[in-house]
C-alpha cells in the first residue's frame, strides 16, 4: 500500500492546507472539522463501511 491510499493524508491536507489556507476560516472551524471526523469514521467503521469506496461500488 502507498502513501496516496492513506486516508490520513487527506485527511490533513485538507484541514491544513484547504480549510485555513486556502478557505481562510478559523482555526476553530479546522478543529470541528477535526472533531468531526474522528467521531464519523469509527461510525462508519463499526458499521462496516469504508469511508474511501465511493457508493456505487
């Protein structure tokens, strides 16, 4: 498996570099973003879904 099938990355990138550099929101904005992804993807991982399929498959 390679680094560009890594979530995690993304993941960052996107609070990083999209939401307070690009986006120019609050540090606050970034962290419930944050919060909220660490409280949706153990969800969905007990359910049995993977956050990285897209639904069609």
């Amino acid at each position: 498996m390679n680094n560009s099938s890594l979530l995690g990355p993304w993941i960052r990138r996107f609070l990083i570099e999209y939401l307070v550099g690009e986006r120019n929101l609050a540090v606050n904005t970034q962290r419930s973003y944050r919060d909220m992804l660490m409280l949706l993807l153990p969800y969905l991982a007990a359910k049995g879904r993977q956050a990285d399929r897209s639904p069609d498959r």
